[in-house]
C-alpha cells in the first residue's frame, strides 16, 4: 500500500468518490494511490451499504450496530425480570 493514508477513513471516501461520482476506473485509483483493486472494490461495496456510517475502524461500531447491541441488552434484561416474575407467581400458588 501507498503512503497515502490508506487507512485512513477519509482517504477512503476520498478513493470510493472518485469511483463512484466522478467515474474514475478501480484500475486507474488503484495504479494512483497503490492499492489493491479489490480493496476499492470493497470500499465501495461497503460504502454502498452503510453510506456515511462506512469505514468506522477497528473497534468501533456504527451507530445501527450500537442500537442492537442496546436492544439485545435490553432484551436479556426483560427476560430476567419476567422469569423473575414468573418464579414469584408460582411460589404464592
């Protein structure tokens, strides 16, 4: 890889840009920036998928994976509770 910030997230917006709005072939970015085809290939599949939310880094999450994990939390817990309850109920039966 070049000496272009490569992994860096703007740079990768900068790459799927050129790709997707201003046309520029994967070949060409690839031959400019010293990067593998492919690597353009799945920047911009990701990009396509998660729009401004890509390229979040190593450990972090985007912000529809941070609701889930929220919910699941939640969920867990509400599932305690309603065993909980249900445990109560049938001890004063």
């Amino acid at each position: 890889m070049g000496t272009h910030g490569s992994q860096h997230r703007d740079f990768k917006f900068k790459v799927v840009s050129l790709h997707e709005n201003e046309k520029k072939s994967v070949r060409a970015l690839a031959e400019e920036y010293s990067i593998p085809q492919q690597t353009i290939y799945s920047w911009c599949k990701q990009y396509r998928s998660f729009g401004e939310d890509s390229f979040v880094g190593c450990g972090n999450r985007r912000q529809q994976d941070n609701e889930l994990q929220r919910l699941r939390k939640e969920n867990e817990e509400l599932k305690a509770r309603i065993a909980l309850l249900e445990k109560g109920r049938k001890a004063r039966a």
